[in-house]
C-alpha cells in the first residue's frame, strides 16, 4: 500500500504471517520504505533518512488516519521499528539503468 500523499512516498507490505521461522502468533511484521527519503515528513519535520524508528512508525500511524491519542496509546506498547537505509535498492529503476535496457 503506498500513501500517494506522503511527501516521503511511504509505503508499506504486510507479507503472509508467520514471516519468519518460529515467529510468534501474537507477532506482526511488515516493512515500511519511502522513496524520497530527502523529503521532510508531513507529520515528523525531519527528512526520513534521519528519523528515529519510532518517529518512522508515527509518521506511517498518521498516514493511516489515526488519531493521536490512539497514537499515544499505541507508542506505549511493544513495537519494534528497525530504520535501515538502503541507498541503491531501487537502483535498477534508475533512468541510467533503464536506457541501457537493465531491469
């Protein structure tokens, strides 16, 4: 699911559950990525390069529509939000590379 009205391009996949081997029932994982990650956020000021994993998860939260106390709430439980910057993963979707025929 892509959020077209984020400044940072936000998107987000839910994969089938379990993702992992000997994952917990009670355990989701999704990944979350942005294309611009330049860009200042629309929620947190701050371009998403920079951002914390809890400032990425509030950002995608408000995207959602949700209201900032079930944010609050939400913060206050068990999340884990691990940032990775991957600077050429959509470097095969370059204008160079798509020129020469990569894909």
């Amino acid at each position: 699911m892509t959020f077209k009205d984020s400044s940072w391009l936000m998107s987000s996949v839910v994969a089938a559950q379990p993702h992992f081997i000997n994952q917990p029932e009670d355990m989701t994982i999704f990944w979350g990525y942005g294309l611009y990650t330049e860009a200042i956020g629309d929620y947190v000021k701050k371009p998403m390069k920079d951002c914390t994993g809890q400032e990425l998860l509030n950002e995608y939260l408000h995207h959602l529509h949700i209201s900032e106390e079930r944010i609050a709430e939400l913060m206050k439980t068990v999340v884990n939000v691990i940032p990775c910057y991957m600077p050429y993963v959509d470097a095969s979707l370059s204008p160079a590379n798509t020129a020469t025929g990569l894909r």
